[in-house]
C-alpha cells in the first residue's frame, strides 16, 4: 500500500487538494443536528461523507460552498453508489449564535439533504483535530465576531476514514471528480 499524501493541483487531472493513500481513521464526536437528534461517528459508517466546517454569519465562503455542495451532491445522487451511501454536512464552529432551529432553517436553503450540526466549543475543538481542521474567533472593537475557519471539504469512507480534503475555490464538478477518484482508490485499496 501506498504511504504519505498525494498533493494535486490544477495542472492534473485531479482537483486541488490531497488525497491520502493511508487515511486516518475519524475519531468520536458527538454532534447535535438541525432537528435536535444526535450526530455522531455512527452516522458516518457505511456512508460516503462530504464534510464542511463553517458558520451560518459567514458572509461568503460558507453559502458558496455549501451551494456547491449541494449541487454536486445533486448530481452525483445519479451514481449508483453514492446515491445508496452519499451525504452531505455542515458542522457549524459557532455555536453560540448557530442553535439547532437556526441551522435547520439556513440547511433548507441549500438543500433537504443537508445535515447540520453543531456542539460546544470544547467538544468542537476535538472534532476539528481529528478533521485536521482549525476555526477561531475573531473580536472586532465593538465587541461583536466574526469566526475564521478552514475552508476544505472532506471526503470520508464508508470506513469512517479522511481520503481526501479538497482546498478552496470550489466546484461542484471538482467535488464530483474527487468523489469519482476517491471511491474508485477506495474500492482497489479494500479487501
């Protein structure tokens, strides 16, 4: 088997981003999503997961992102595997504004498959280690924040585990070649 991560950029066939021969297993969170029911690492296994770490005041990175999420979600619902297993989720990293009515609320702009989810700070401090992700806020003099974040997409397994991270800008086709590859590297690697 492979070992290290493979780095893409534009002049390959293969979007920008990483795709990783030797994944990392996701460890265990726990989430609560847009209907108050329990997100966990249960709900990643047997599925194809599209993860995006954001905030619902995010002026633009997050809504374009998750619009191209749910588009490419959309369209790749006409792939016989990923229509079985495929989904998409938005984890918000600002709790304290984004409450659950919130989020089910901004989720249903995107897309009805959308799962939206947050949890504490702390909580969400491990979370985003585990998705090699990082978001912190930002104070301005007025005492109101904004938070900055990490602007990947994560595809994970089935097994639960990251094969890849694609990188900022984003298309919903570079989420579908990626998905394409990734599931394709993914089915030789397993036994």
């Amino acid at each position: 088997m492979l070992s290290g991560a493979v780095k893409f950029d534009k002049k390959d066939t293969v979007p920008s981003g990483i795709l990783w021969p030797n994944p990392h297993k996701i460890e265990n969170f726990d989430l609560t999503d847009q209907f108050n029911k329990p997100l966990t690492l249960d709900n990643l296994k047997g599925k194809w997961s599209v993860v995006f770490f954001g905030f619902i005041n995010c002026p633009d990175i997050c809504p374009t992102t998750l619009q191209t999420m749910a588009r490419a979600h959309k369209e790749l619902k006409k792939n016989s595997v990923y229509s079985r297993l495929g989904q998409i989720i938005f984890v918000s990293v600002d709790p304290e504004r984004d409450t659950s009515d919130q989020l089910r609320k901004y989720a249903s702009h995107f897309s009805p498959d959308l799962i939206a989810a947050t949890t504490d700070i702390e909580s969400l401090k491990k979370i985003t280690k585990t998705f090699k992700s990082l978001f912190m806020k930002n104070y301005d003099s007025d005492g109101s924040y904004s938070v900055d974040h990490s602007s990947g997409i994560f595809l994970i397994s089935p097994e639960r585990e990251m094969l890849s991270v694609l990188t900022y800008p984003h298309s919903y086709s570079a989420i579908i070649e990626r998905f394409e590859k990734a599931s394709e590297f993914y089915n030789e690697l397993s036994p």
